[in-house]
C-alpha cells in the first residue's frame, strides 16, 4: 500500500480523544455544555453561506446523507481538477496562529512543501504553530493583546467571541449568504459547521473548520470478536457477553484512560440519551438529568464489576491504551470514526488482527459530533485585504482530488512523492515536510472523506458504518447558541459530575448520588445555562 495515500493524503486529526472528535473548540465543553458567546444584541442574524457543493471527482460511494455529506473513494484520482484559476495572493506577508501536534518544522527557506505553498498562494506565509497541548494558554495570551495575527485559529477559550466581535473584523458582507459564491470552496462548507460556530452580534465573522459528524465510536478488533461469535448488530446483552468473552487470559474487552470516562457517552449515545440537552417545547433539560444517561453509568459499572474493563482505565494514558489496543490485548476502545475510515488505525495495527468500527449497541441511536474542529477569525484590516485573505482560505479549502489540494496536503511531486499506476508513494523528504508539520489545514480546510488506501473492503466498510451511524445520530441542540453562564462555569460545573460518575462506575460511590449531584448542578448554574440556551434558541 502506498505511503501518501495512507498517510499524507488522508486527515490524521487525533486518536480518539474529544479533541479529535469535536475539534479543540468543543474539547472542553461538558455532556451539558455548549459553545458560549456574545448575543445578538438586538441585530438580525445574517442568513448562513449558501452552499454549493464542491468541485472534484466523482466519488465510487457518493454520500447520500445531504446535510452531512462523506464521500468514499477507493483510489487517489489520476486526473486532477482545478478549483482556482490564479494564485489569490498579493505578495505580501500574512501572519497566522494555528496550533501543531508535530514537531517544528524547518522554515520556509529551507522546507519545500512550506515554500511551494507561499509559491501557489502568492504570499509570505508566517506561521506561529504552538503545540496543540499549549494553544489555549496561547490563545488567551495573544487575544489578550492587542498585536494579533492576521489570522488565528479560534479553539475551546472562554469568552472568545466577545474577544471576536470586539477586534476581529466582520465578514457578514462577504459570506452570508449568496455573497460567499466568489469563494467557492468556502461555499463547500456545510451549514452545519457555520451553524455550530455560531453569530457574533448576528454577523459572520469565522470561518469553520469542517469535520465528518459522526462522534466517538468503538473500535473493535474483529478476528476477537468473530472468535466469541459477537455480531453487528449486538443488543446490550450481546455487548456485555462479548465483551465478557474477550476478557481472559491478560486480556479485556474494553479500555479506556484517563479522562475517557469509561466511555459513558458512547453508551448514553446508544441508549438514546439527549446530545448535551433535551428541547421540548422550548425548555432545555440537561442530558445529565436524562434517566437514560444514568442507565449508561450503571452499564459502565457494572462491565468494571464484571472485569471486562482494563484495570487502568481511568487513569493510564491514551497512549499506553492505545498501544495495548494495537498489541490487541484490548478487543474495544472508543475513538473517533476517522480514525478508521482514514486508515489510520490500520496502519498502527499493521496487519495484526483486522481492525473495525463497531455500530451503536442496539442500533438505534447515537451522537452526532460537532461537525467543527474550530474556526478562523481576522485581524481588522482594510476591505481589500479582507479580500485577500478570503482567497487564500478559499484555496486552502480546496477539496480532495484537485490541484490546490494535491499542493497544500502532498506537496511537490518529485520531492514529497512520485505518482504511480496505483496511486502515489512518498518519498523520504515526506516524513518531515507533510500536513502535519506544515498544517495549513487549521487556517481552512474542506470537508473530510472516507478512503483506507488500498484496502476497498475498509473503505466500503467505514462508508456504510457512518451513513448507518450517522443517519441515528442526534446533534447537540446548544451548538453555536449563546450562554454567559455556560462560558463561565460549564467546565467545572461538569467535572463535578464527571468526577462523580467515575467514582460511581470504580465503585467509589454509590449510584443513589447521582440525582441530587444533578438537583445541585442545576441549582449552582446548570438551570440558569439553561433558560440562556431557550433564549438563544427562540430568538435564533
């Protein structure tokens, strides 16, 4: 299998994390949280973007989920499409703040993929790329100030989009809209993902960084499962037999770390718990108080009662899971979706055992992600320069399988890889001049796709897991609403419950708690998070 394919062409966003399932943005935010922001203050909302959908080859498996669309491709395209016709750049230099999880890359004078972007954008990039673990910290350093970037990647930070509307610049007039047209590749962008950013005063001032929908999944080592004659389509029975099966002789079902959870909200997911919040009739109840979410506590405690949880589940890192997972001492762990339907996973079990994604226990129902890993916000500047900046997103965005985006995510071929009757392979240079060390990706970005690199049985597999996992999920009602108080205190205010349910799930704790550990939640700000989501939400 070639190394392009499998590794640079494909969007490597994390391992399983909330950061790589939500996006920074939304890292932080607990079961009942939301983004938080400032109001409308009595300005209309702009209309979203009109969408238009992207230039590109035709996919072997078109999605046919409309408002949450993946494309399938079985092999990189032999023939390229152009979605920009000239270079968007003025020649001068632009600044920009994106976070990084590789090591520093070499400049620009001495980096080819680097100076081969700047060649096709017709600009100085300056990238200031702060590793993801410090990017907050960054974030509320550099919007503190009054010396930012041109551009800057907004992630989980409280109040940040009062920092947005007081000195980031209005992008209402180019974006809402019809207006958005004259970037195409933009316009590609689901509304979804606006949606999820959210107004600012009722104006557009970002621009999302899209991401596929479907949230945390289990990954599952199949041949296991296959040998305890677990299927698909298992029932809460059929999990726990199964995951009872796999744990023997030094190993277990399940494994999760520290700050998993114990994988509640994949199970609360399944049970049909709300995403965050129910709405009914207006009224926002916090996903905490469902009875359905408590059941997942149980369920939880109970597979640790029964040993089928790996003893350091709540307190190894993700890293020492992960690897027991590719050793496949683990026969399940929760991750991101992508993972797999990127062929990422694949690559870290290296033929081992065949790994899988499993569907939602009972078939029925399941989250949806955010859809956002964070958005892009200017630095006021003249309308020109606006302009400006609007065109090199709008190449950066550049969908799979053309021109641009064959120059932003492979480089150069020759240098970073050759093109072969089956694809591309990399070359040396490649391992260190690739996405992820020069991640113009977290400036903008087009909308993720399926494809496990010479593996079609995988890619058809990860299609159909996520139009089925997709198509039962619900969204987070309080995406891209406004609460002051959710921006204060919904962090700690969820530990508190978090803490509680792993205490609940060891054994520490008794799950009579649960209830009034709710009562108090909602009397220390949990109810008034939840008259501002209602308010937010009727005048949206």
């Amino acid at each position: 299998m070639n190394e392009v394919s499998r590794r640079s062409v494909l969007r490597l966003l994390g391992a399983g994390t909330a950061t790589a399932t939500l996006g920074p943005y939304l890292a932080g935010c607990s079961a009942a949280g939301g983004a938080a922001g400032t109001g409308n203050s009595g300005r209309e909302a702009a209309p979203w973007p009109t969408f238009v959908k992207a230039v590109g080859p035709t996919p072997d498996l078109p999605a046919t989920l409309a408002d949450s669309a993946v494309n399938g491709y079985y092999t990189y395209p032999s023939e390229l499409m152009q979605s920009v016709a000239e270079p968007p750049g003025d020649g001068s230099k632009i600044s920009a703040q994106i976070l990084t999880y590789s090591p520093p890359p070499n400049p620009a004078s001495a980096n080819k993929l680097w100076a081969a972007i700047n060649q096709a954008l017709n600009v100085d990039l300056q990238l200031n790329l702060v590793p993801a673990a410090e990017y907050a910290q960054k974030l509320a350093a550099v919007t503190a100030t009054n010396d930012l970037p041109d551009t800057m990647l907004i992630t989980s930070m409280p109040r940040a989009k009062q920092f947005v509307a007081a000195k980031c610049a209005d992008l209402t007039e180019y974006l809402s809209g019809d207006a958005i047209k004259e970037y195409p590749n933009l316009a590609a962008i689901p509304q979804y993902a606006w949606e999820a950013m959210g107004h600012v005063d009722g104006g557009i001032y970002g621009i999302p960084l899209p991401r596929a929908r479907a949230a945390s999944v289990f990954h599952v080592n199949r041949d296991q499962l296959d040998g305890v004659g677990a299927t698909d389509d298992w029932t809460r029975d059929q999990f726990v037999a199964a995951m009872k099966a796999c744990s023997a002789g030094g190993r277990y079902g399940l494994g999760t770390w520290a700050g998993g959870g114990y994988a509640v909200e994949v199970f609360a997911g399944a049970f049909g718990a709300p995403n965050g919040w129910r709405v009914d009739g207006g009224t926002f109840t916090p996903a905490y108080a469902a009875p359905e979410y408590k059941e997942a506590i149980a369920f939880a405690r109970d597979l640790v009662k029964s040993g089928t949880f790996h003893p350091n589940s709540n307190t190894a890192s993700q890293n020492d899971i992960m690897t027991q997972y590719y050793a496949a001492t683990l026969a399940a762990v929760p991750g991101n979706f992508m993972n797999y339907a990127n062929g990422v996973y694949f690559d870290r079990v290296g033929g081992r055992f065949t790994t899988d994604v499993s569907l939602p226990i009972g078939g029925q129902h399941s989250y949806l992600g955010s859809g956002i890993f964070g958005y892009t916000v200017f630095k006021k500047a003249d309308p020109e320069r606006i302009k400006m900046l609007l065109r090199i997103c709008n190449y950066l965005a550049a969908p799979y399988g053309t021109v641009e985006y064959e120059t932003v995510s492979l480089g150069l071929e020759g240098e970073h890889f050759t093109r072969t009757s089956d694809g591309l392979t990399k070359t040396a240079l490649a391992e260190t001049e690739n996405e992820n060390t020069v991640p113009v990706k977290y400036i903008a970005d087009a909308m993720e796709f399926i494809q496990v690199p010479g593996n079609r049985k995988a890619t058809q597999r990860g299609f159909e897991v996520y139009e089925k996992v997709v198509a039962l999920g619900t969204p987070n009602p309080s995406l891209g609403l406004d609460s002051e108080t959710a921006d204060k205190d919904s962090v700690a205010l969820g530990q508190k419950l978090s803490d509680l349910a792993n205490g609940i799930i060891a054994g520490r704790n008794d799950l009579a708690e649960w209830d009034a550990a709710v009562q108090t939640y909602l009397r220390d700000g949990g109810q008034k998070m939840a008259d501002e989501f209602a308010a937010a939400s009727a005048a949206r």
